[in-house]
C-alpha cells in the first residue's frame, strides 16, 4: 500500500508540475491556445468532482452536468448585468425582448461579485444536499440513483429552456462582460488567466484528495463496497453520502464558474444530457478511482477532440463511442488502473521477484 | 366531453406508443437487471428499416414489420453476445456499455444515412380518420393502439405459457440451480435481449408515420420508457402496461393543463418522487434472491 502511495503522490506531482509549467511552455505562451487548454483545465475539474461521488462512494451521478450548468449560468448572470449596467433599470436585453419590464428578484444578487461568487459554490451545493437527503435517506442506491438524477437533469433543462423570459431560453446568456475580479480585468486570453484556472484546478484536486484519504474518505469507500455493513457498525450512511455529493456539485459549480468565463457564455447545452454522458466519459477513460486520474482522462480526450474532430469531423462521436466502450469492457479502471498494474508489476521485478511471488507474499500480508 | 375524450385518446396513443417501448426494456431489464440505454437507439433502427424498405423495395409498412422485428432482433443478439453478456457482474458498467452503443448507432446511423428527417408513409388501408358523434379518432393511431395490446398480450403468453418462458423465469428466479437443470442460461440471455430488440423495432417501425424519424429519436424515447418501467415494477410486464398507461395519460393531462414542456417537467418530477417512495413500483415481483 506504502509503494501505490508513494507512486500516488509522484503522479500527483508530475500532473501539477505539467500543468504549472510544461503546457504554458508547450504553447509557446500563445493567448489562443492557452485559452483552448484553459478550457480543458476547466472541464478536468467537473471530472474530478464526478470522480469524488462516483469512484470514492459509488455514487454514479448521470446529472453532474446539473450543478456543472448552475455555475455557468450564477457566473454568466453576474457577467450579464455587469454588460447591461448602461441599460435602463439595468435591464439585461433579452429580457427586454421578451417584454420584461423589470429586473426579477432573483437575479438582484448577482450584481454583487463576492455574492455570485459564494453562490456559485453554495447553490450547486444546497441543491445537491436536498437531493442527498431525498434520496440517501430513503436508502436509494446505484441504478437508481443514476436514473433520478439522470430525470432530474433532464427536468432542469428543459426548465432552463422553457423560462425563456429569465433565462434566455434556448440561446443562454450572451454578450457577456469580461470578469472584474477584484480590479483585475480578467483576459481570458492571457498567461494570468489560464494560471487562475490551474490554480483551481490543483486547489479543486487538494480539496478533494484530503476528502479521499480522510477517514470520512474511508467511511466512503466502505459504503461504495458495502453500504448495509457500514450501517451495521453504526455510521450514518446517508450523512456520508449527502456529504460527498454536495462537495461534488460545489466543485462542479466552481468548474461551471470557470467555463462560462472561458466561452464567455451560457448556454442550456451545458446542462443537457450529452454534456452529462461526455463527463462520465472522461472518468471512466482516466480512472474513477483516482481525481488526478480523471482529471487527465477529461484533458486527454478533450485534446483528442480538439486535434482529432478536424480530422474525423463525423466520425469523431463514433471514435469516442468505442473507446468508451472498450474501456468499459476491457479497462474498468481506466488509465489510473493500468499505469497503477504497470507500476506494480515494476517494482516487483526491481525488487528482484517473480511476479507470482510477489502475489503469493500479498496475499500472505 | 369532447376534448375530454379527444384527450384520453391522445393520452391512450402515447401510452400505446411508450407500452410498445418500455415492454422490451422492461423484459430485458427485468430478466438480466441490465438497463439498456441503447433502447431508444433500436427504436431509432426500427424505423430507418422500416424507412429503407420502404424507400428502395417498396415494402410497405406493415408487410415490413416481420422483417424489421428479425433484424433488430438479430442486432440485439449481436450487441449481447459482444457486449452485455461480458458484463452481468458489473450492472452499473451496464448502463455505460449499453450508453456507448447508443451513441455508436445514433452516429453510424448520421453518418450512413444523414442527419436530416425521413418520411415514411403510414399504410394506405388505415389513413383517414373514424367519428364517434362529434368525436374525430385518426384510424392509425387506433391501429397502433389495438397492436400494442397485441403484443402486449403476445409476449404475456410467451412469458406465461411457452417452454422458452419457463425457462426464462427459471434463469430470472435462480441462475445457478436452473443450470443444474440442463438450461443454458447465456443462450436465454441472448435470446431473451433480442427478443427486446426486436420488440423496440416494432415499436420504431409502428411509431415512424406518427413522428420524425431523425438519428436522435431515440434519445427522448428511452428516458421516458425507462421510467415507465420503473414505475411499474421492475420484472412485471403487467406493472408496465399499468405504468405506461398512467404515464400517457398523465403527459397528455398536463399537456392540455399547461404546455408540452411543463408537461413533460411534471411528468418527470412525479415520477421522481414516486422511485423515491416506491424504489420497487407499483407491482414489485418477489423473488428469492
């Protein structure tokens, strides 16, 4: 176990270095392509938070895009108004299209940064703990909770399009203002902004990565085993459990935040069911197990896509499809899983073993 | 009164066109407990075969049906044999399996034939519509009712009366004693997940006049479908005739009540609660496990 661990923490070392300084360097520290990958960083965190739900407690959360879409839309209806402050009443303009007169109430508190900022954390999270409590204490598990948070993200999407007049429906929020964050005017084309994304990233992987090796990180991994058993020794299972799905939608939020800077919209895609599908992708290609693993599975794909849709404009959902497949058939555990037999299986043989022995002297522990 | 019944009968025609769905889902589901999301995908190659015997060999649409429940069939038995039956240890990774063959359908499907919306005629006997005093019913979508009960009653009997189905319920009760007995419970599997293939090609084939037959159909067809099954109790097939009945009419209700999209919203949070407070639906089968 101290071996994997030690492995553990030299990826965790090698991916924050690779991101801090060998992409900018890689880029050439061109603004564009910065931006492109910025993106990616972005995508990588929403990978994680599933990664934390799903490979830590079993939680297979097919709406992750849900609490993912609040965010964007919290940060792009700050970003809206500071745009439309030299309208009338400060009235946003498709709302005026739509023949709305005044600003609605809820959206007076996101003229104020701080507060659009803390409930871009906090509504993702509030809505996943109402959930949690919904349907943790009820006791349900696996199929079904994929399956209710799949109706509710679908339910959420199509309300996001339907209140056109709040929302603006099926176009989102454009002509979005650039971020002020603080007296820092946000390019998010810049070295600055692509470094903020980084530092999320790695402050969102910390997060997570000390929930993990917690003992609440334990307790957590023994429910997604056995959770009847857990409940036997008298932990409260449905706390647990509603606990790490709201932090997962709080830094699903926080990744929404950043990716609406990034397109510089919002759009009802975001919450949609392929958006959803496409995360779960991404984790299961890098590892549910492993948050850094996940967060390399969304980069790497998204590169993929990046560079290889050009090429395959058609065919590239198609290419995609497969791989899930097979990763699903063949590498359950992803590329974490298959750099983590490879380790091993090194080690064994440095440590002059056969690799039967070595089974043999584990299986004795 | 009128619109009243107008709007049972289009409640009952989505509630025939959801049975049609949701009863293959419902068998597979309730057989192997593999949820497949590639459902509406099967759907979606019921009607472009439908579609293409119609286009290239002039078949028309019911002469064609035979042929288009054997050739999903036969694509359901080859996604069980390649995929799902390497996975029934692992049911969550089913529902990613059979996601990602969605998806691979959905786009060879695009990429084959074209994104763009295909017509296919509904059969020439049954156009026009039928009165009842001031009551206007569209002959077709009766049709496709009366054969939903059909296939309905059909597959009930296949389930309650054939050597094939004794030998599913036995797989379904207890896999490991019914092998004892000489039944080959992987050879059930494939047939049994055809057979849902085949019945969701049906439903594809039946449902083409009414929408549009689009690579994408599928999509909004399998979640509702879903539901349906789950409202009505996984592995009772007599739970989801209820179930899809209830949800039709309550789609159509809302529908009339506010818009499509509110509708569908409602429909989609009952149904919510209702899994929350009753995980096992409204017929829960009991079986030793």
């Amino acid at each position: 176990m101290n071996r994997n661990n030690r492995a553990d923490y030299l990826g965790h070392i090698v991916f924050i270095l690779a991101i801090l300084l060998g992409v900018p360097a890689l880029l050439g520290f061109d603004g564009f392509e910065l931006n492109t990958f910025a993106r990616y960083l972005s995508l990588a965190i929403v990978a994680s938070a599933l990664a934390l739900s799903w490979g830590t407690a079993g939680i297979l959360n097919l709406g992750q895009a849900a609490t993912f879409g609040i965010g964007a839309y919290v940060m792009a209806m700050h970003l809206k108004l500071v745009a439309s402050a030299g309208n009338p009443d400060g009235l946003p303009d498709f709302m005026g299209w739509n023949n709305v007169t005044s600003l609605p109430w809820f959206w007076l508190p996101f003229q104020s940064l701080t507060v659009t900022l803390i409930l871009g954390l906090a509504l993702p999270a509030l809505l996943a703990w109402a959930m949690g409590i919904f349907m943790f204490r009820a006791r349900i598990t696996g199929v079904f909770v994929a399956i209710i948070t799949l109706a509710f993200l679908v339910a959420l999407q199509l309300w996001f399009i339907e209140e056109q007049r709040f929302t603006g429906g099926q176009n989102g929020l454009t002509g979005l203002a650039p971020l002020d964050l603080f007296g820092w005017s946000v390019d998010t084309y810049s070295l600055g902004f692509y470094y903020l994304v980084a530092g999320c990233l790695i402050a969102a992987l910390v997060i997570g990565s000390l929930i993990v090796r917690s003992k609440v990180g334990l307790v957590l991994r023994a429910i997604r085993e056995d959770s009847q058993r857990v409940r036997y020794f008298g932990y409260d299972v449905a706390r647990y459990e509603t606990f790490v799905f709201s932090t997962s939608a709080a830094i699903a939020g926080w990744a929404g935040m950043l990716y609406a800077l990034v397109l510089e919209f919002a759009s009802p895609t975001y919450i949609g069911v392929a958006f959803s599908l496409a995360i779960v992708i991404w984790v299961a290609v890098g590892g549910r197990e492993s948050l850094v693993g996940a967060a390399v599975g969304a980069i790497l794909v998204n590169l993929a896509e990046g560079r290889l849709s050009d090429m395959f404009v058609e065919s590239w959902l198609l290419i995609l499809g497969v791989m899930f497949i097979l990763f699903v058939l063949f590498l359950p555990r992803g590329l974490y899983g298959l750099l983590r037999q490879g380790f091993g299986r090194i080690a064994r043989l440095r440590e002059g073993q056969g690799p039967k022995d070595a089974r043999a002297q584990e299986s004795a522990q | 009164m009128e619109t009243f019944i107008n709007q049972l009968f289009a409640g009952a025609s989505l509630a025939s066109i959801l049975l049609m769905v949701a009863l293959g889902l419902a068998i597979i589901y309730g057989a192997m407990g593999v949820i497949n999301l590639a459902h509406g995908e099967f759907v979606m190659l019921g009607a472009y075969v439908t579609w293409a015997l119609q286009t290239f060999l002039g078949i028309g649409l019911l002469p064609a049906l035979p042929i288009v429940f054997l050739a999903i069939a036969a694509v359901g038995w080859g996604v069980e044999r390649a995929v799902v039956s390497r996975l029934y240890r692992r049911p969550l990774d089913t529902i990613l399996a059979t996601w990602g063959i969605g998806i691979v359908l959905q786009q060879l499907v695009r990429i084959g034939i074209g994104p763009e919306s295909r017509f296919i005629a509904g059969p020439g006997i049954l156009s026009g519509n039928t009165g009842f005093g001031g009551v206007v019913l569209s002959n077709y979508r009766i049709f496709v009712l009366v054969f939903a009960i059909a296939i309905f009653a059909a597959t009930w009997a296949l389930m309650a009366k054939t050597e094939f189905g004794r030998k599913l319920r036995a797989v379904i009760q207890n896999r490991e004693i019914s092998e004892c007995y000489g039944i080959r419970a992987e050879k059930v599997y494939a047939m049994t997940f055809a057979y849902g293939a085949g019945l969701a090609g049906l439903a594809g084939a039946l449902i083409s006049p009414l929408v549009n037959t689009t690579p994408s159909m599928g999509t909004y067809l399998v979640v509702d479908a879903f539901l349906v099954v789950v409202v009505g109790g996984v592995g009772s097939i007599f739970g989801t005739a209820v179930a899809s009945g209830i949800v039709g009419e309550t789609t159509a209700f809302f529908s009339m009540l506010l818009n499509d999209t509110v509708g569908r919203i409602a429909v989609l949070v009952a149904i919510i609660l209702f899994i929350r407070f009753r995980p096992s639906g409204l017929f829960p089968q009991i079986v030793r496990r």
